[in-house]
C-alpha cells in the first residue's frame, strides 16, 4: 500500500495481512484527502481503529503536526511504528496498541486535543457513533475539529453526536463517509 497525497506520495506503508481488518480502499481514502485538502497542516492528528494507519500516513504527508494512532491489534501497531521509522517521522508520531475506547479516556486524562480524528471501526458494531461520543464527553477535539468516521454503506451515524454535528455525507463503494464538525455549542 502506498501513501496517495502529499509530500510522502508514493512512500510504502507496512502492510499486516488480517481478516479482521478492512483497510480504505484508495478510492475512498482519495476522496478523503481531497475532502480535507489543507487541514491538516500544523495540526495534531487521531486515527481511531487505525489498521495499516493510512489515513494518519496521508495526514502526515499533508503536513500534520503530529499524528497519534490506536489500534487495538498489535501486530498493526508494530506495523505503523515500523513505517514511521522508515519514513524517518518517528519524532511525529506515537502509536498505542489499545481499545478505541479505553485510548480516548487515557487521552482525555493526559489533557490531549486533536484538530482530526479519522474514525474506521468494525463494520455494524456501532463502535463509531459510541466513539465519537466518547470524544465528546472526555472533550480531547479543539474548538472547531473535523471528525472522519467510516462505516457502511447501509449505517446511518446520527446527525449530531455529542457536540459534533454533520457537514456531509459520501459514499463510496460499500464505504459511507460522515464528515462532522465540532461546534461551540449545541
């Protein structure tokens, strides 16, 4: 797999064959990138139920801060440290072996805040809607963050979850992606 965007276009990224991982099709992880264009640079980065890391890749390839990854299968974790360092970006980014869940509480409790969050859990677990409440609730998003979820096609992620409300809807293949906004207030 290779990065689509930016300044690492065309740089390897580690790949850990799995059944229990989906990875974004690069059709869909395209339109992401093309969707968030410019946000990411200078900004710190989440990728929740991150598998080969990808959409953290392109982040860091369109000029992220810092990117933070959690995958809750290590040997994908081990992937995305080993592609980090083959990147020479160790210096930009951390990864947690950990629950989605259990990571977005130990974040809250280290004062963490990310501008953007990508957000791929399991397919029918409503593992994303309850994650993005969470990161509401435990408050680690800036005024004003953008939150990526996945899910498929036939999902539908509320409208408004927490204090992250809806800017627009994709599809893609099997693939719906949600974009959300952080408001000030609801």
């Amino acid at each position: 797999m290779k990065i689509l965007t930016g300044e690492l276009r065309g740089r390897l990224i580690r790949l850990v064959p799995s059944e229990k991982m989906r990875p974004t099709s690069d059709i869909a992880r395209k339109a992401i990138c093309d969707a968030i264009q410019g946000l990411p640079e200078d900004k710190r980065v989440l990728d929740l139920f991150s598998g080969t890391g990808a959409l953290g890749f392109e982040a860091l390839s369109g000029g992220a801060k810092e990117v933070v990854w959690v995958d809750a299968e290590r040997s994908q974790a081990e992937a995305i440290e080993k592609t980090l360092s083959d990147l020479g970006l160790s210096a930009r980014g951390q990864v947690y072996c950990s629950d989605a869940m259990k990571a977005i509480e130990t974040l809250g409790r280290r004062g963490q805040v990310f501008d953007l969050f990508f957000l791929d859990p399991p397919y029918h677990a409503g593992l994303g809607q309850k994650a993005v409440k969470l990161i509401s609730e435990v408050g680690i998003f800036s005024e004003g963050a953008v939150l990526v979820l996945e899910t498929h096609k036939t999902e539908d992620p509320a409208e408004v979850i927490g204090r992250f409300r809806t800017l627009r809807t994709k599809r893609h293949g099997d693939t719906k992606i949600t974009y959300y906004r952080a408001a000030a207030a609801l």
